[in-house]
C-alpha cells in the first residue's frame, strides 16, 4: 500500500471513531441536502434550469480558449491587470510580486480555493505579508492552523467552545466576548474591522468570471467578499481558468442554482459582480463626473491553470463543469462518514475524489478514487448534472491506478474473470468454494475470511455457499 | 514575461481541447433559458408583496410607502430610532428621494458622503473616520422579487461602502423598479453589469452559520436592512 | 407495446447462484405465476461489475462478451432479480462494448430488452398485485444502483403494498447507501462498517422484522450485519416476498 493510501485510512480510521463530528457531518450534511431539496422546489422549472447551465458548462469548456480571450480583453478594457498562471508556482509568483510593488504589510483575503491550492498564505507571509481570512470559518481555521473541512462550512468540525477557547488564547478574548455564539460573531467582526479598514491589499476568489464584460463574481453570505474588494486599494482575484461562463444572461442561470444547492439560500446575501477596478473621473457621466468614490484603484485578476488544462485534456475533463457548490458533499454518505480533513486535500468529497487525482502528476494513484461505493447521490444533486461515479470509474481504470493494486486483487480478478468465461472451470471453482465456506462455517455462517477479506469479517459475518447453485438445481429439475 | 504566460496558458489550453474528450462534443451554446413561467411587469403589486415577504423571511424589512415625503420620514424615524447622529449617503440625485437629505440634515443628522482618497495613509485615516457610522442610505438599481434582493451599481455619487460599513442599511426603491427575477432584470438592462465597477446583489442582512450552523446576522456587512418602496 | 410478452430467459447472477439460489427459485415461481415461461439460459456466470468496478476493463469486457453471447441466444426479454446487475448490462455494456464492431450492437440490443424483475413485472406487465401473502413487518431498503442507476424507486414498493397481510414499515433515509459497494466493502472496510452501522440502526428504529431488496448483494452486507449484531431481523429478496410457495 502506498503512503497516501496508508494515510489516508489511517484519517479515515480517526475521523469514524470521532463522536463528534459524527455528529457534526450527519447534522449539517442532512440540513444542507434538505434546505437544497426545498429551496429547488421553490424554483420553476429546476430540472429544465439544471440541463441549460450544464448544456452552458459544457460549452463554455469546449471552446474555453476563445472565451479565455474575450473575457481578458474585457476585463483589461475596464481598467484590469489581467495576469495568466500556468502553475501553483506561476501563481504565488504574481501575487507576492503585487504585493510588493503595492508596498504591502497586510492582506485581507476572503475565501478562494484556489489560493489554497497554490498555498498562497505561506508564500505571503514568507514574503514579509500578514495575511488574515475574514470569512468566520477560514478565520476560525487560520487562527488554530487548522485546515477547513467543508468548502461551505469550514468549521463544521468545531464546536462553539472550541473556538471560545481560540479566541481566548490568540486574541485576548474576555469571557463576556465570548457568551455565546451572537457575542463571539461580534467579536470576530470587530477584530477583523480593524484589518479591513488597514489592510494594504484585498484578495478573493472568484465563483464565476463572465466573458462577456470581464467581471469577476465573488459570493458571500457575510459580507467580507464585499469588504476586502473594497476598502483596501488593490484588489487580486485569483480566477480558476474554469470559472468563465460567457455572458450576464448565463452568469444569472448559474446565480438561480449555486446557492440553492450549497445551503438552500435562494441567493447568497452578497453576490457582488467586479467589472474593473473603481472608475475614474472623466468617464461615461461626462465633465461633471467626479469618478466613483471608494473601491479599489487597481484591480489584479490571475487566470491560473495548475494543472486544469491536463484535467482538461484527459478523461475526467467533466469535472470542469463543477460550480463549487459543495451539494455533493451533503449528499455522500463517504462525506458524511469521514469528513473534509480525511481526503487529504484542498477539495473534499466527490468532487475532490476526482479533481484532485486527475490533475495531479503524483508518482503514486491517490486512493480517493475508490473511497467511493459509487451509489450515486452526488450525480442526482449536482446543479450542472456531473456523471461524478464515472468519472471515478474511469479514473479507476487507468493504468497506473490499476498496477498500484493490491497484487491479491488484481491476480484474482484475472482469475475470477479466467473462471467465469469458462462456465465448466467456473462450476468447478464454486463446488471448491462451497467446500470451503461449509466447513469453516456456522450455522450458515464465517465470522472469519482469510488474509485480506478479512476486512469483509471484521464488520460483518460472510455466508456460506449454498449447497447447491441455482444452475444444479435447475439442471435436477429441468433435465434437457 | 507576461505574454508569455498568456502563451502558454492558452496553447496547453488548446492542446487540450484538440484531443478532449468531454462528454458532449462541440456543443454550441445554448442560447436563453425559456423554462420560465410568465411572469407580472416590474412595478406590479404583486411583485411588491412577493419582495416584501422575501426579504421579510431573511429578517429585512420593506417599509411600503405611499408619498416620498413619507419615505422621508420612515428614514428619519429609522435612524433616531439607532440614535444615529450622522449617516453615510449617496448622493441626492441617486437616492430616489428627493428632500430626503435635507429631512435627515434638519434632524439634526450629519450627512457624509465618501471620497477615498488615492493615497493609502489618507484612505486609512478616511476609512477610520467613516467607520463608527451606524446608519447608511442608498437609492437602488432595481429590487428582485423571487429573491427579496437589492441591486446596487457603483457610480459617481454611489459608494460601495455606504450599504456595507454601517450596521443599518437603508435603501430607497421605487416600485417600478421591481423585477420578478435576476433573469429578467438583465434581460430588461444589458450592459447594466458592467455600467459601475461594482454591482452587487443584496440579499438581505449579512449572516453567517459557520459555528455550529446557528445563525447570527450582522457579520461583516449590515444586520439591519431597510427597503423604503416609494411609488 | 406490441405483442404481450410470454416468454422470459432469467440471469440469476452469480451471487444469487451461488449463494441464493432461492432468490432465483422464488423469482422462476413468480414469473410463471403471472403467466410467463421461463427459460434459463445454460452457462451463465457473471456480469463482470466486480471486474469493471475494480477498473479493470480488460476483464469486465471478456465477462461482458461471454454474457452477451448467451443473452442473444434468444431474443426474449431478459429478466434479473439484481438491479445492480441490470444496470450493468443496461448502461455500462454499451459503454463497454462501444469501441468493438462486433459486440456494439449486440451491447444494445441486449440492453434495451433487460430489466430488473420489479421493474418488469410494474412498468412491463402492468402488475402491481401478484397475489401474494405474506406476515410481519417489512421494511424496504432502496438499492443505489437500483433507485439511481435504473430510476427503480417506486415499483418494488407498489409490489410491496399489493401483498396481503404484510406492513411496510418505513426505513429511516431507506434510500442512503448500505455501504455495500462491491469491493468497497473489503478495501474500505471502516467506511463500509461506518455506513453498516448506520443502516442497521435505522432498521431497529424502523421495527420491521424483515429489510426486503431487490439486490442480494446489499442483502449479504445488510444480513451480515444483522447476524453480527445478533439481530432477529432477518433479510429477503423481494421475489421471496411476492412468490407463490414452493409445492411440496
């Protein structure tokens, strides 16, 4: 077994036995599927709505060079700084080299997934830049040098004592700031007033990224996506290169259904839409045109790649279409079972079970793909319809995945399917596993397998053969 | 250096998409989405209703109003109710109400417009200042019913920050500006996204769950969100 | 439809084969009780979802075309007490089979006349009372394969509320995954346990006496578990549920 593989069940081991997150990941997981499943009720013609922004997906990736280009043009028309990252290095590269030429000591970031991928944060900060996430959760995560466990809901994994005791320990929390959940959520707010107002440099994600005018969409529920895109001076944006949709019309489709699929909100309370850094005086308004009065003066936006265009050129290229809702990870009993920190990465659940593996050039097959029973939950609640079980499938079957198996499986698969092609060889091989299973057994039943099915055994008893096949008794009653 | 990056990022980009193999081949895009029912005009009472109970839900508030002398007043009852002495304000000609600003000045209430200096050091000491506000007033770009949301476009005399900072919001829309839905907002206003630099959907108070999923409004952005409907 | 149908082959599957042969007795009682000949083709084995699952293609496709060639040695409707191995000969032999000239259209012609037992005899026959009685409280565990991968979902349960003198008890979330899986089961044993546990306190909540499914492989996980737990609960096929009785 490889290290990864090794790893990663020794965190799945963990995270079963931990009592409370199970209970944490089966509240919040079953909350969010059911607010998804009301708030789609709400919306006419959801399934129709669905097959249209996946039918705009597909698209928009089949021909994503062309609108790679319009969408550059546009945003640089508007008074962006359109910058383009082939690799995480690439990326952090640009970033700290804005900052510096920006002269900044403080960054304040709302959330980005992808500056996770490039670990952005270290970079910064070994580049003398303090950085502060001013989303609750990935605030909560930063200061207990934590990793997030949902991409919705970061801290899903915490308790509110636990991060009574965080605040407490690194920012001086009194008890009476800390009471209750309201108190210490404005505690929070006034901690991170004090960054926002003085930070240098603002840094977001982006959910989407139109095409056809060069914005850039940066969804929150708190109100930091706004903030940090407006208070400091200059603003990055780190765009996946597969964020593009091609026009304002289709940005509205994929609004109608990303937050109704992650937390069953009809819209995030914060959809704000970037087109260029603030407008200067002397614009469209005419002469008496004062410019606009706040918002930042110079606007960044990073296309990054890191590794989406070898996704894109293999098989698991479906995965692109994703929108980052996160209803898949509400809908997977693996999820819901381990949650976020077991898979190891910056995406958990179905979507990081894919992506992850896809785009990695990683010597040894990461185990994620068969972390999976492949029941299908994911495809039925994914907004944009991703046939995530085949993609698993397929990345199951490539090569190197199937040569990192366990030796024992892959000569008794050869073996299996030798036998079953051969239906004599195959009654023959039945007859000696009958014999096997009926002695060892009891009552019917083997509380023990062998070697590696003893893994079968150590959850569940394993019935004997029957003492004769479907096909003897047939042949007994049915002579020919 | 950079156009390089460009470079390369695109032709590994078409390297890509020559050999893909994604699961629809060449699909064209596919146009508008047609699923949706008919829907009232903008302005409809219905819509309006439908708007208030929305934003109602996400713990705002619409304050139906029959005259803009009353929208006036709604204000000012607002903002003695916080016992604000002072408010952050686009300016007149955008707010949609107009003797709105000098009701709240005749009260006793300062008006503060924003205007970020270029400057880092002088952005900061602005930024400080204007922070202790409670109150902000806004016009709106539209209002949307199947969602209870605000539009709001950045612009000359319509700072971002005026719906943001303060923890009390309120906003001035007139009743023809209420769409059914985002999609038919866009459609009735091409351009309109990229009109400011900023054009922000407002969906009611800011909110979060991220601690054991249990709400709390008010995070970063406003905990109060007021929508003054004026005819 | 056309003609009615009266002739049906059954492709038992491997574990029923071997492990329930009375699953596919019940199924063959069932069938001729509504009127059906039954026929069962000589030499089946295995549909090759272990195989294709594990990734391994090359094995998958030499089961796929040995099943294939059996199942067109007659045209009639293929009926199989397993949605997941329907499923597998529905949607997944085309696929299998799309890059080989000589197996594409044999892939799909199999495929568009192949159904879980269930499926047929609601959505094929028009039946949803097959004249059975049975006693005690069921309750029903939804099989992913079956309810996703088939669209199966209510059928079994329509079969369910036609037999006589049988409660059909809710199962909590009936329709989350056992954690059966395949080969899940082995090499992801925690989760597999992990997911057991789950579905086996939603069974004790339910108070049924017996789960029913269409899908022995579910059955064998779930019915390991209840024997583990030294459950009175007891596991059956829904063909055990809705045959006649075996004549003495």
């Amino acid at each position: 077994m490889s290290r990864e593989a090794a790893d990663f069940h020794a965190r799945v081991r963990i995270a079963v036995r931990d009592r409370h997150l199970q209970a944490a990941l089966a509240s919040a997981t079953s909350r969010l599927a059911d607010a998804r499943l009301h708030a789609l009720e709400s919306l006419p013609s959801a399934d129709a709505l669905r097959d249209h922004a996946r039918r705009i997906r597909a698209h928009t990736i089949g021909a994503l060079d062309t609108y790679l280009e319009e969408f550059a043009r546009r945003a640089a028309d508007h008074g962006a700084r359109v910058h383009w990252a082939r690799t995480s290095a690439d990326a952090t590269r640009l970033v700290v080299e804005i900052a510096r030429a920006a002269g900044a000591r403080l960054a304040v970031k709302s959330k980005s997934m992808v500056s996770e991928e490039i670990a952005l944060n270290e970079a910064l900060e070994a580049a003398g830049v303090r950085v502060v996430e001013t989303d609750l959760g990935e605030f909560i995560v930063q200061l207990a040098g934590d990793r997030p466990s949902h991409i919705i809901v970061p801290v899903v994994h915490r308790t509110s004592a636990d991060v009574a005791a965080l605040f407490r320990a690194k920012l001086g929390a009194r008890d009476e700031d800390v009471a209750d959940i309201p108190m210490m959520t404005a505690f929070a707010r006034r901690t991170l007033r004090r960054e926002f107002l003085r930070a240098d440099i603002g840094i977001s994600g982006a959910n989407f990224a139109v095409a056809e005018t060069g914005s850039v969409t940066v969804v929150t529920n708190e109100g930091n996506g706004r903030l940090s895109t407006t208070a400091p001076r200059v603003h990055v944006a780190l765009v996946g290169i597969e964020r593009i949709v091609p026009t304002a019309e289709d940005l509205g489709v994929m609004l109608q259904l990303l937050a109704r699929s992650a937390t069953g909100q009809k819209l995030s309370v914060y959809t704000n839409i970037i087109t260029g850094p603030r407008r200067p005086a002397g614009g469209a308004e005419g002469p008496s045109d004062g410019g606009e009065p706040d918002g930042p003066d110079e606007l960044h936006i990073v296309l990054v790649d890191n590794g989406r265009s070898r996704i894109l050129a293999g098989p698991s290229a479906e995965i692109l279409y994703c929108i980052r809702c996160g209803a898949c990870l509400n809908g997977c009993p693996v999820y819901r079972t381990i949650g976020g920190h077991a898979y190891g990465g910056v995406y958990p659940g179905p979507i990081g079970s894919v992506f992850a593996p896809a785009r990695s050039e990683a010597a040894h097959p990461s185990p994620l793909p068969h972390a999976s029973s492949l029941c299908g939950a994911c495809r039925e609640v994914c907004p944009v319809r991703i046939d995530i079980p085949s993609l698993l499938l397929t990345l199951r079957a490539q090569p190197a995945m199937v040569r990192s198996a366990p030796r024992w499986l892959r000569v008794g698969m050869a073996g299996y399917a030798f036998v079953a092609t051969r239906p004599w060889l195959y009654r023959l091989a039945a007859r000696l596993a009958r014999a096997y299973t009926r002695r060892r057994s009891k009552d019917g039943w083997l509380t023990r397998l062998p070697g590696p099915l003893s893994a079968w055994t150590a959850h569940r008893d394993f019935p004997a053969l029957a003492s004769r096949s479907f096909t003897e008794i047939w042949a007994a009653r049915r002579p020919r | 250096m950079m156009a390089d990056a460009r470079g390369h990022v695109l032709a590994d980009v078409r390297r890509a998409l020559r050999g893909a193999r994604l699961p629809e081949a060449a699909l064209s895009h596919p146009g508008s989405f047609g699923g949706c029912p008919e829907a009232p005009a903008p302005g409809d009472a219905v819509l309006i209703a439908r708007f208030g109970a929305e934003l109602e839900a996400l713990c705002g508030a619409m304050h139906l109003v029959s005259s803009i002398a009353d929208a006036a007043r709604a204000a000012v009852e607002i903002v003695e109710r916080h016992e604000a002495r002072r408010v952050l304000a686009w300016s007149e000609r955008w707010l949609g109400c107009p003797g709105l600003l000098a009701t709240l000045e005749q009260a006793g209430v300062q008006v503060t417009a924003i205007d970020l200096g270029a400057d880092a050091a002088i952005r900061r000491v602005q930024l400080e200042d204007i922070e202790p506000v409670v109150v902000g007033v806004t016009g709106a770009e539209a209002g949307l019913a199947d969602t209870g949301s605000l539009v709001l476009v950045s612009g000359p005399g319509r700072s971002r920050l005026a719906s943001l900072l303060p923890p009390v919001h309120i906003a001035v829309l007139s009743q023809a500006r209420v769409f059914p839905t985002l999609p038919a907002f866009l459609a009735a206003r091409p351009g309109v996204m990229a009109e400011g630099s900023n054009l922000v959907l407002v969906t009611g108070p800011s909110r979060t769950a991220d601690i054991e999923m249990t709400l709390t409004h008010g995070v970063h952005g406003p905990r109060e969100v007021h929508v003054i409907v004026v005819p | 439809m056309t003609s009615p149908v009266t002739h049906v082959q059954l492709f038992a599957t491997c574990l029923v084969d071997q492990f329930y042969p009375s699953v596919a007795l019940a199924a063959v009682r069932l069938l001729e009780r509504l009127g059906l000949a039954v026929e069962v083709p000589r030499d089946l084995t295995c549909c090759g979802q272990p195989a294709f699952n594990g990734g391994f293609q090359a094995e998958a496709r030499a089961m796929a075309r040995r099943t294939l060639d059996v199942l067109s040695r007659s045209d009639n409707p293929i009926v199989v007490p397993s949605g997941s191995c329907a499923d597998m000969v529905v949607h997944r032999y085309p696929e299998l089979m799309a890059g080989d000239p000589a197996y594409a259209d044999k892939a799909a012609r199999v495929a568009s006349r192949t159904y879980e037992l269930s499926q047929f005899i609601v959505d094929v026959l028009g039946v949803t009372a097959v004249g059975a009685t049975g006693h005690g409280k069921v309750a029903y565990h939804s099989s992913c394969h079956t309810q996703r991968g088939l669209g199966v979902r209510e059928q079994p349960l329509r079969l369910l509320a036609g037999v006589n003198s049988v409660a059909c008890r809710p199962l909590p979330e009936s329709e989350a995954c056992c954690g059966f899986g395949g080969l899940f089961a082995v090499k992801m044993a925690d989760i597999s346990g992990a997911l057991l546990g789950r579905k086996l306190d939603d069974i004790e909540a339910s108070g049924a006496e017996i789960v029913v499914g269409t899908d022995v492989s579910c059955l064998m996980h779930i019915g390991g578990g209840l024997r583990r737990r030294r459950s009175a609960v007891r596991v059956s096929h829904l063909a055990e549920i809705l045959a006649p009785p075996e004549e003495t």
